[in-house]
C-alpha cells in the first residue's frame, strides 16, 4: 500500500477499465500507455480532489457549530452581566 503521500499503482483492472474506454472514444486509434497513464492521472485528481471537497465541507460546519458555540456563549455572558 502506499503512503499517504503517494499515489498507488494504476490496478490490471484500472488498465484493462480505461483502454476499453479509449477503444469506445475511437477504435480506429491505437491507444499507447501514455494516453492510459494520463486517464489513470485525471481519475486519480478527481478522486483526490473529492476527498479534499468533503474534508473541506466537515471543517466548515465544524467552523459553523464553534461559531453558534461562541454566539451562545457570548449572549449568556453578557446576559450574566446585565442581571447583577
């Protein structure tokens, strides 16, 4: 498995996956491994970019539940004073 900083290997099945693919944009062509290679990388920005998306969404409601914590707080501390 690679590290959390590396990208893995393009799987037999991810290979086999994407030439069908660039069989079915154009039979006539004879697709090289570099045209395979750059699929594979354009999947794997997409996916990478995904999980960026919807750690970037928890962050921001995690942001917005300490703000209305804050708001709450601040509103029993300025209530707390104005009773005394």
């Amino acid at each position: 498995m690679a590290a959390a900083h590396q990208v893995p290997e393009p799987s037999p099945a991810d290979l086999e996956r994407i030439k069908k693919l660039l069989r079915r944009i154009d039979p006539g062509v004879t697709w090289g491994a570099q045209q395979t290679l750059d699929v594979w990388v354009v999947e794997q920005r997409a996916r990478l970019d995904q999980q960026m998306s919807e750690r970037i969404r928890a962050a921001s409601w995690v942001l917005v539940a300490a703000t209305f914590g804050l708001v709450v707080c601040t509103a029993g501390l300025i209530w707390a004073t104005l009773a005394h």
